[in-house]
C-alpha cells in the first residue's frame, strides 16, 4: 500500500513544481535582454531570489524601468504578475569640462547704458492742485504733495490734515491727476 502512494507523490511533485516560474529561466531572458551576464556592468546585479514562488508564464515581457536602465521590468499578462530586477547600471558620464568664453578687451566692450533718471515735476512740499473729473465736468482742489514724483508717476496729496492723503498722478509741475479720471 505505501508504494502506491509513494510513486503519486513522485508524479504529484514536478507537477507542482512546474507551477511556479524557474527563476534561473528569469535570470537566463534578463542576461538576454540586456546584453551582460549577472554581476557584469549593465547587467542583473544579483539573480532573481529563488525563494519567489511566481506563476509560470508561457511569455514574459521585458522592458525597461526607466531611461537610466537601472532596472528591468519582467511582466506576465497571464497569469498577471511583475517584478523589478536591478541592473548594475555605469556611472553617469563626467560633464565635460566648461569651455570659457573668450574675453574681450574692455575697450571692446559696450558699457551698459545707465537708465536715465525722470525728471522730478513734483517735489515734497509743493503745493499741487489736484484734478478730478469726466465728461462735461472737473474738481479741482490744492493740496500739499508728500513725496517726488516724475510725470506719469504716483505721488500722495494731502487736502487735509484731518484726512490721509489722496494718491495721485503726476501731470506736470504743480499739476495732479486722481487715477482713472479724464485720462
């Protein structure tokens, strides 16, 4: 009786084994695919562990993880499995040293242009009238200014001490516009 059962166990056993994936087959399409043997630059960096118990597939795909090639992805559809298998990637290239870019001499050279300053039409303390206005009427109203201010730039306008300064554009000396009024 127990030589019956001992000849299907010895049957049962590739049977079973056959159900998972060789990892040496694994080992065997990666050094394929990438062109080096285990170990070697560009190769696998170690063998695929064999303790992974992976459903046999008729057709394993490979492609790489990334552009870097630092891995190779080896996937099953069916049944639907993937692993990652590290490769010993070369270092990145050194940078190729700086070419410096011939100086010319400073006679050679344009100085930069020094913006011009604007002209100042409203210093601090001048009296300004202020103007306000629209189609078919105008405000005006004197006021103090409190700071410089070149033609087309803000500058604030007291009319009243009790009251913050109003800000203004602007126009000309003595001259200042409320923004958004007749322009």
């Amino acid at each position: 009786m127990k030589l019956p059962f001992l000849a299907l166990a010895l049957v049962a056993t590739p049977a079973l084994a056959q159900d998972f994936q060789s990892t040496q087959l694994l080992d065997t399409i990666v050094a394929q695919f990438t062109g080096h043997n285990i170990g070697q630059m560009g190769g696998a960096i170690a063998p695929v562990d064999v303790r992974l118990k992976l459903a046999a597939c008729a057709a394993p795909q490979l492609e790489w993880h990334t552009d870097a090639h630092q891995a190779v992805v080896v996937r099953c559809m069916a049944p639907e499995w993937k692993i990652f298998v590290p490769v010993l990637a070369p270092p990145p290239p050194k940078p190729a040293p700086a070419v410096a870019a011939p100086v010319r001499p400073a006679a050679a050279q344009a100085p930069a242009p020094v913006p011009a300053k604007p002209e100042i039409v409203i210093k601090r303390g001048d009296t300004v009238t202020l103007e306000a206005g629209g189609p078919g009427f105008s405000i005006t109203r004197e006021g103090v200014a409190m700071s410089d201010a070149p033609a087309g730039g803000r500058v604030m306008i007291r009319v009243d001490d009790k009251k913050p300064p109003i800000q203004a554009i602007a126009i000309e000396a003595g001259l200042a516009k409320l923004p958004g009024s007749g322009e």
